[in-house]
C-alpha cells in the first residue's frame, strides 16, 4: 500500500475488508480521538524538509544527546 492509498483509505467512510482493513479501522479509530483532523496526501517532491528530517533521523538514529554533548549509543 503507497502513501496515497494510505490518505484515501483513512477517509473512506466504508470498511475494508482486505489485509490492510484491520489496520486502517484502527487508525481511523485513534484519529477519533482528536477533535479535527485533516489526511491530506502530500508528494515528496512538496515536501522535501521532512523527508530530509526522516532520513537524517535514520542516519543518527544511533545516537543520543547526553547533555549537550552527542554520543555513539553502545549497542
């Protein structure tokens, strides 16, 4: 599933019944929790900062910020 069946199947007012149909019921589920909450599909080329932020993140995801010094996390 692409990220763009993810929005629509997170708006869909129907259940599905397919594998991903327990996992988007329950998605839905946790979005009822907030009071107002917009899915809106947005294409990597339109959003560039945080798709950079998510692949730095997987780069220094070993590491940890102690004080304001970072170290290596052993592992």
């Amino acid at each position: 599933m692409d990220a763009q069946e993810v929005i629509r199947y997170l708006n869909a007012l129907e259940e599905y019944l397919d594998s991903d149909g327990a996992l988007v019921a329950e998605a839905q589920a946790y979005l009822q929790l907030f009071p107002v909450v917009i899915c809106q599909y947005a294409p990597r080329r339109c959003n560039q900062v945080a798709h950079r932020l998510a692949r730095r993140s997987l780069l220094i995801g070993h590491l940890q910020v102690v004080g304001s010094i970072l170290m290596a996390a052993s592992f």
